[in-house]
C-alpha cells in the first residue's frame, strides 16, 4: 500500500474508524456457521479462547460426503505445495500455477464425492490468481465446464460476511525473500478461514508462511494433528 493511500487513511477498516470515534464494539459470543474443529484456532487466535459452538459436529457433517479427509472428525487440513509464485503480465499481481493445479485435483474429488459447485468457494488474496485459476479450470479440468463454470472464486474482501459448505484457500506467495505480502494481514487470515461451514482446505508454501508468527500457530496447530499434508494430492486417496 503506498504512502499517499495510507496518509487518507484508505488503510483502514470502517470498524476501525468507528472504534476510534469511541464506539464500543461488542464481541460476537457464540458462532453459528462452522463445524466446531473449524474454529478452534480463530477462537484461540483471535477470540482469547471465548468464542462457543452454536452448532455441533452432527450437524456440520456430510455422511454421504467420503472425501479423503486426512482425520474425518476433522474436516480440514494444510497441502503444503512448494511451486514458486510469479508475478504477472501487468507486474502488479501474483500468481502460483502449481497452487491452480493442486486445487482443481481437490475440486475434481469434491465433484466425485457428490458436491455441488454452488457449495464450494475458492479465497486468493491477488487477483491474478484468481484470474489464472479460471483460465485453468477452463482449459484443463477433467470434469465438465459447467461444473467450474459455477464455483465462485474471489477475494478475502469478496467473501466478507458471506459462506460457503467448504472453503478452498489458495495462499500464493512462495518466494522467501519476497515475504508475504497481503497474508500478514491477521484480520483477512480470519475471514478466510471462517468462511467454511463443513470444511476448509489451506493450499500454500508453510515454510514461506511460517515467517509469520500468526501463520506460524496455525501451520503449528495442523501439524499437531497431522493436518498438514505434504507431496502429492492424490496420496489423500
């Protein structure tokens, strides 16, 4: 963000500015949306631990739906993928193509499982890997068009206030020396990963993430429940 956006304040968040105008915000208490393994760690990372299940784990389960989850009591986990992240043609934005790949494998065993379009949501913090994953999924899945043609995918700030049954987030930066970009954003890592109502799938580089303290716990609290995937997709079957 440069000088001149962050002097007019563009910077900041509407509830940021109502909070300095001394309004008290109130924290929401109980959450409603995902299956209770889902917000464990927001609850500890962003909620000191307080924020209660309103649903259970019955009703944030899919009996019918066999996907290969690494632990199915727990709808989750982090694919670890090591592709490098690119600029792109206008040099304002990146991209991670083995990211693209990686994720239209999980899309395509989500379609054999049963799964509808409009119950899956794919999250990229740049919009040219948004614009690259639906030029992938065009030209090369092996499902039907249709089929892709009806997945939504967008930003962090597109999906603000809004769900889906299951949440794909593609991370792609994977550049060491580059750092992370819009990722160490603590409020847009929040809304990515509570935007799932049955399950969340994280695809980035954890060691390039993991230069984050935030991203770090995270990557920490997969790893401690063998959530964290790493080598090929298809060893999920």
């Amino acid at each position: 963000m440069d000088k001149k956006t962050v002097m007019a304040g563009l910077n900041m968040s509407l509830f940021e500015r109502l909070i300095r105008m001394g309004n008290r915000p109130l924290r929401l208490q109980y959450q409603y949306r995902m299956h209770p393994e889902l917000s464990i760690f927001p609850s500890d990372t962003f909620y000191e631990g307080s924020l209660l299940n309103g649903v259970s784990s019955i009703e944030r389960s899919l009996p019918e739906f066999n996907f290969p989850w690494p632990n199915p009591n727990k709808p989750m986990f982090f694919l670890h993928t090591t592709g490098t992240s690119e600029l792109s043609g206008s040099g304002t934005s990146y991209m991670n193509r083995n990211e693209a790949i990686n994720i239209e494998v999980i899309i395509s065993y989500m379609h054999q499982c049963g799964l509808e379009a409009q119950q899956i949501g794919i999250i990229t913090p740049y919009q040219a890997q948004r614009s690259f994953i639906l030029t992938y999924f065009e030209r090369n899945s092996t499902v039907e068009e249709s089929f892709f043609k009806d997945i939504e995918v967008n930003s962090v700030d597109s999906f603000q206030g809004r769900e889906k049954d299951f949440i794909i987030v593609s991370c792609v930066r994977s550049n060491e020396d580059l750092g992370i970009g819009f990722l160490s954003d603590p409020r847009r890592l929040n809304v990515s990963i509570t935007r799932a109502k049955y399950g969340l799938i994280i695809v980035g580089n954890s060691r390039v993430l993991s230069i984050n303290p935030v991203w770090s716990n995270m990557l920490n609290h997969f790893q401690s429940q063998n959530l964290l995937v790493e080598g090929a997709i298809t060893n999920l079957k």
